[in-house]
C-alpha cells in the first residue's frame, strides 16, 4: 500500500447540504470563499454551475498574477466536488447532511495524484493547505449561514 498523500479539514455548517453545494459548484463563487488569498475570480467563460467533466479557469494571484485551468473529476450532487489542476493534485469538498439545516463539510486536499507528489511535500503544501482549507470552511461558513 502506498504513502497517504491527502490532508482534510472537516468542519460542521449550519445550512443543509444543497446550498452548500451550490456555492462550491459556482465558480463565481469560489474567490468569495478561498481562505488562502489566491484566487482573485473566475474566467468569463465559465460553465455557470459544474458538473462532472466541466473544464473552468480561475484568475489567481500568489505574489505575482497567474492562470489556472482545472477539470471537474468527481461530482456527486450535493454530496462530493472535486477538480484538478494541470499537475493533477485534487481539490475535494465531501457533505454529509447532519439534518435538515446542518452539513457536515470535509475539504480535502490530494497529491497523491499528482503528476510528481513529492514535490508537493519538499514545498511544504500539505501543513499549508490545512491553514487554508480551515479558513475556506470558516469563509464558506459565514457566507451561508
């Protein structure tokens, strides 16, 4: 069995599991949520809503401007997103209704995908990404509560 390359954050959000997923299926959306100050907004030619196999652009900015391409590889309606970027690391959102009004909501970030993981490793993105994903959740939080 190979080395574990993932790490989550999960947090529970008072909203139910569809509203929640209609942010993170907006690309419009996601620079409102992003707790890692990169991504600046989405292209003008994004899908409005993703689906499984969608391709979106997201304007992005980390000292300098940059661009970034990803592909919709897991959909679930309501219940799990993830994208890809170009160098195959995974960006996934799992919901699990707890009841009607309450959503328990795990972000993942994984390379074990990726086109050369331990890079991602010797650049220290994995105990980065868990600082930034722990602030989107609160982001995402205080936007749909």
């Amino acid at each position: 069995m190979g080395k574990q390359r993932t790490v989550s954050v999960t947090r529970e959000i008072e909203a139910d599991a569809a509203t929640i997923f209609d942010v993170l299926a907006d690309p419009a959306s996601h620079h409102v949520i992003d707790g890692s100050g990169t991504v600046v907004g989405g292209k003008d030619d994004n899908p409005h809503r993703l689906y499984l196999g969608a391709r979106f652009g997201m304007d992005m900015k980390s000292g300098l401007p940059y661009k970034i391409s990803n592909e919709v590889v897991e959909f679930n309606e309501d219940r799990l997103i993830a994208w890809r970027h170009l160098g195959h690391h995974i960006w996934r959102y799992e919901l699990e209704p707890l009841s009607d009004n309450s959503t328990l909501v795990t972000e993942t970030f994984d390379w074990g995908s990726a086109r050369f993981p331990p890079i991602y490793e010797w650049v220290g993105y994995p105990d980065r990404h868990v600082l930034s994903m722990t602030k989107t959740l609160e982001r995402l939080a205080a936007f749909v509560e």
